[in-house]
C-alpha cells in the first residue's frame, strides 16, 4: 500500500502483511496523485508544484528516478495507465498538455497538446486511445495510444471533469460539472453518442460491470442517476441521503453502496432493480466505501466520528463500529488490500493509517506515516 500525504511532499510505502513502515520517501511538493503500474511493480508520483514525476521502486520503496516535465509539463496532477504499450500519461494542468512516459525506460516520449487544465484521464483499452477532460475549453482530447498523437477534440459541456471508460459498450461518460449532465463518446468513431441530463453537480462516476451500468450521485440533488451502458439510456434517477459522494459495488449480490455525507447514512441498491433495498444509519459524515469482496463487507469510513462501520453485505446491517482514534481524529480515505485481506483507513489529524483485519474486524496496527495523509494506493 502506498500513502500520499501531500503537504509535506512525502510518500510513505506500508508493507500489506506486516502493517509496518517500509519506507517514507520525500517526493516533491504537492503530491497530487499515485499510479502503480502491474508491468514493472514501479509507483508513480506526481508532484503538482515541482513540476516532476517521481518513480518508486515496488520491491525496494526507493525512488528509483525522477522524470522532469518542465519547462513543457507544468503541475502533473492526473495519471493513466495504457497497458497496451506500457505507457504512461500526465494531464498537466496549467501546461495544457498531457506527458507520456515509456514505463520501459521511465523517459519522456513526447508532450500532447490538450485543452486548457486538463483534469482527468480514462483509457480505452479496446481501442487503445486516451481521452482528457479539459476543464476550461469544455471539450476532450482523444488521443492516439500508438503514435501518441491527438486524434481529434470532441466539444463537451461546461467544466468537464470525471471520465469513465464502459467496456461493455466501449464508450467513454464524461462528467461536465457545471452544466449537469454527461456527454457519452464512441470509443472507435469518436462521436458523441449522446448527452444526458443527470441532475445536479456531479464530482464522480461508478461502474457496475455486473449489469452493465454507470452510476452518477448528484452532490446537491440528493439523488444518484443510473444509466444503461447498452443503450446510454438513464434508465432512473433514485433518491438517496443528502450530499451522495462514494460508491462502491458489492460484486457478490449486485448491491450499489452510496454513502452519503449530509445525511449520516448509506443508501442500499439493488443492482438489478434499481430500487433502494434499505438505507443504513452510520456514523458522522460518512465519506469513503470499500468493499471487501473475500468476506462479502462494506466498510464505511466517518469522518467526524472517528471510526469506520462493517457492513454486512448480505443482510446490510452494521457488524461493528471500529474506532480509529482519539476525539479528534478524522476517518478518510479507505483501501482494501484483496492479497493480505485488510483494509486500511487514513486518519488525517494524527498522522497515521489504521490496518483492519478483514476477517475478524480487529485492529491490527496504527502505523504512523506523515502530515495530513490524504490518498491510498493498493
């Protein structure tokens, strides 16, 4: 597991089976987010002020290199990964570009011109393209996988800023914050398909792979949009607690899981119906969901209650309610580590990262990283 705590410029790598330290390694400043490639067990760190991509070795959790953008990439802050070739991308927010990285080598291929801030990256395995939500221009970049060069810019709406990438229909949803709705893209002709209305602001999306749909809270309307992935339909808008903002999906029974922050609860789904089975009462402001599918439970992470709720994901009542500190400690970010079954959970103020056992709930370790821990990588 891999922790980011971005005011410091440090990364602290956390051994899954021990629950100890392995490592604190200073990046640059501002670490804005983490990719970790399968390929070459390497961890990329982009360092948003420095202008920087530092590489971590997996087996040894040092820094093996450190690519520089500048003066062509200015503030690295979003990542993805093509599998295809073994390349990676950085949307560089105020360069209007977008870095790809050979994992091979860990040197600059080229610099894509992108829209202005780019925010977020999805990749289309399928067709092996790259698509950038440009924040300011209102428009996506599609890139091409193989030459690295710019297909084409597809016009979106206002403030696009989450993109999903749908094997089932090989299509790309683009979240446009501001004009509340999704602009739906075909991965292979590139032309927008469709642009649905969604409700209010949105800040992400979800993927149910069992049923083949896309998942869309809305932030203010208190309501989460459920759309076909075949048919780009919106099949229904569901009501939900106040301020829906994680989701998670529980493969085993096909349950979607909204936590929504507002209202001190998480909304039950079913995946299928699309009604709401239940709706569980849980701790203050409830803002992560992890789903811990060997033992088939929910964890639920509050942050100004200091603690994280088990969920049964069978009969969606709450097992136990594991405190995570003292009075002041903030419940964040959660992460399940599938090998070692544990999950782990940042507790912001006190500068540590709490290690659950998934199977019996119990604490194992409270391991201390840096200042004001924000992110996890497992």
């Amino acid at each position: 597991s891999t922790v980011d705590y971005n005011l410091r410029g440090h990364v602290a790598i956390i051994d899954g089976a021990a629950d100890t330290v392995l490592a604190i390694i200073a990046v640059g400043n501002l670490p804005e987010d983490l990719l970790h490639n399968p390929n070459n067990n390497k961890v990329y760190c982009a360092n948003f002020h420095s202008d920087n991509i530092m590489v971590i070795d997996g087996v040894g959790d040092s820094v093996e290199t450190v690519i520089s953008t500048f003066p062509n990439g200015w503030n690295p802050k979003d990542f993805v990964y093509n599998s295809t070739n073994n390349t990676l991308y950085c949307a560089n927010w105020d360069s209007y570009n977008v870095t790809a990285i050979d994992c091979a080598t860990n040197s600059v291929i080229t610099y894509i011109p992108a829209g202005e801030q780019p925010w977020d990256l999805a990749y289309n395995v399928n067709d092996n393209k790259i698509y950038c939500a440009n924040y300011m221009t209102d428009d996506i970049t599609v890139i091409d996988g193989t030459n690295n060069w710019v297909i084409m810019t597809i016009s979106a709406w206002d403030e696009p800023q989450v993109a999903l990438y749908s094997p089932a229909s090989n299509e790309i949803y683009c979240v446009n914050r501001n004009s509340i709705n999704i602009t739906v893209v075909d991965g292979t002709s590139n032309w927008v398909n469709r642009t649905m209305q969604v409700g209010s602001q949105s800040w992400f999306l979800g993927y149910n792979p069992t049923s083949r749909k896309v998942y869309c809270p809305n932030d203010y309307g208190n309501t989460v949009a459920v759309i076909d992935a075949s048919t780009n339909a919106v099949l229904t808008t569901i009501n939900v607690g106040t301020y829906p903002r994680a989701l998670t999906h529980n493969s085993n029974s096909n349950k979607i899981y909204v936590a929504n922050r507002g209202s001190d609860n998480v909304t039950v789904i079913d995946g299928a119906a699309d009604t709401v089975l239940t709706t569980i009462l849980v701790g203050d402001t409830p803002v992560d969901l992890a789903y811990n599918g060997l033992n088939n439970k929910v964890y639920c992470s509050n942050l100004w209650s200091h603690s994280v709720n088990v969920i049964d994901g069978v009969t969606n009542a709450i097992i136990t309610t594991i405190p995570i500190g003292g009075e002041y400690a903030l419940a964040g970010a959660l992460c399940y580590n599938p090998v070692a079954n544990k999950i782990y959970c940042i507790n912001s103020v006190y500068d540590n990262v709490v290690a659950i056992n998934g199977a019996t709930n119990g604490i194992i370790a409270t391991i201390p990283v840096g200042d004001i821990p924000s992110a996890l990588v497992c």
